[in-house]
C-alpha cells in the first residue's frame, strides 16, 4: 500500500477496497483507513465497556482499542482463534483495531459502481453499510466504520454541544450545499448547522447528486443566490468528495464557490490530495464548532471579493 500510488490518483473518482472474511462473509473497508494489519494478541479487557469492544492493545507506542467486529455484526461471541487478525485503522483522528477472521486482498473500483443497499436490507433504516461492491466477482458489504465506532463510543461523533460554545449567533440564509452520504452524519452537521444559525442547507446523497444541481444552477445571473458554499464528505457512492472537488474546482464558473471537505479520512496524505485538487479547507470530522468557524470565515472572505 504504497502512499505515493494514494497521493498520484487525484479526483478519479476510485477507491481501494480491502476485502476481509467474518465467518465467511465477504466485507470491505477503505484502503485509506488501514494503517496495518497484525496477527491477533491478548488484550487487556476495560471495564463497563461497550459489549463490542475487546478491551485495549498496546503492540508498540499507540494504545488500540480493539473492537470485535463479528460480535458488533453478528450479536454474538465467535470463538476467538489465534490466526484472526487485527485491521488496524486510522480516522477521525482515532486508532481501533477491529478483529476480523481473514484477509483477502485489495480491489480498485470506481464509486460509480458502489451501491447503496435499498431500505428492504435495512429495515427501512440506515445500516452499518456504506454499500455494495463487486469485486472479482463477488459481492462485498463496505461497512460505515464511522457509524460502527459513533454507535460504540457516542462521545467520538459530532456534538451538539460544541455549537453551544459558539454563543449567541445571527441568522444567515447563505444556500450550502452539503454532500453527505451516510443519512445520521448528514442529519447531524444539518441540525449543528441549524443551530449555528445557517437556514439554508441543501443536502444531497453524493457527489453526483451535488454536481448534477451545481450544473444546473451555474449560469443563473446570480450563482451566489443559488449556491455560497460546498461542503463534502470523501467517501460517497457514486461520486467521491475528491472527484466532486476536481470537478468544481476545474470548472471556469463554479470554481470561485468556496469548498470545504469535511471527512474522517483528513491525514497528511489526504490533506496533500486535497490540496492539490483545490479544495479551500479541509477538516476531520467531527469537529463541528470548527467547521462553523470556517464557514464563517470563507463566506466573509467569498463576501469581500464579489461583494
């Protein structure tokens, strides 16, 4: 897993998926979020934790918490073998390791040919899936990372309370065109946003969603009325937030909109991609006060170069 191969493919709307086994099923996770795979170790239980986790690892400098995936999964404790493995990941500024049974290998497929599963799978709610892949022939379940670890340990997702912090705020009716695939983070930077005094969100399921009413909108008289800023998420079916950066970005009318991505995947490297695609700002969920922050500060900005 070269990095440099990460950083070279900019905006080309593709993604590495590392596929793994529980119990035979086939599940996948963005290459981006592995730092590295180990061989499965003793871990030292913590109390009062949620029944998911395992407890804590500490194989060199970093302390891991470890999550065992087929007990989130399946409801129930699989017997532990000393040939699982541990994926150890890295967003939202947070290391867990996640037991798994077996690794398979990494596919690159484009986000075009990720779907989302349909609410019959779900029960009419959102799952713990960010969609369907096939790769090498078979179907692959890409789990939501980030809703798996928010549902574990809540206080690591987006909070309110941070807005409060912001103390009393006027409104302002600027349209924000938000693109967000996963329905519980788009329902909290929507409500954090509300709360900020921000009155005028337009939120879409994906890039292309998002691109297709940036289309639409750039040649009213008045682009601003229609659209003042962009904020997107990275992982997205369909169109990811990076292709979606280039493509606004390159775009001679929508490149003067401010763009911000807000995902759990900001690290140096994907700082770098991003940087390189054009995007404004570029900040880790869940910071959410910071993002109101920033909003505040490009729209100020976007407001004295076009005023």
């Amino acid at each position: 897993m070269a990095e440099t191969e990460i950083l070279l493919e900019s905006g080309t709307n593709e993604i590495e998926v590392m596929q793994f086994t529980i119990n035979g099923e086939l599940y996948g996770i963005n290459v981006a979020k592995v730092k590295e795979i180990m061989m499965s170790d003793k871990v030292k239980p913590i109390p009062h934790a949620h029944e998911a986790v395992e407890g804590i690892f500490k194989p060199r400098d970093i302390l891991l918490t470890v999550v065992d995936l087929p007990k989130y999964l399946m409801g129930i404790s699989c017997e532990k073998h000393p040939r699982d493995l541990f994926i150890v990941t890295n967003f939202n500024k947070l290391h867990i390791a996640f037991r798994v049974h077996s690794v398979v290998g990494i596919s690159r497929i484009s986000w075009k040919d990720i779907q989302k599963p349909d609410d019959t799978v779900s029960n009419g709610k959102e799952g713990v899936s960010t969609g369907i892949a096939q790769c090498n022939n078979e179907l692959v379940t890409i789990l939501d990372f980030e809703k798996i670890v928010t549902e574990i340990a809540p206080e690591t997702g987006i909070q309110m309370s941070d807005i409060e912090k912001l103390g009393e705020r006027s409104r302002n009716d600027t349209p924000i065109v938000l693109a967000e695939d996963s329905v519980l983070l788009s329902t909290m930077i929507q409500e954090s946003l509300r709360r900020a005094g921000f009155t005028n969100i337009k939120c879409f399921n994906n890039g292309k969603e998002a691109w297709d009413f940036l289309q639409g909108v750039k040649h009213v008289p008045d682009l601003f009325s229609e659209v003042g800023l962009i904020i997107t998420d990275i992982e997205m079916p369909e169109m990811d937030g990076h292709r979606l950066t280039k493509l606004v970005k390159t775009d001679d009318i929508l490149k003067k909109l401010p763009l911000i991505i807000f995902s759990s995947l900001i690290n140096e490297e994907m700082h770098l991609k991003g940087k390189q695609l054009g995007a404004d700002e570029q900040l880790s969920k869940p910071e959410i006060k910071h993002l109101v922050e920033v909003i505040d500060t490009l729209l100020e900005r976007t407001k004295n170069n076009h005023g």
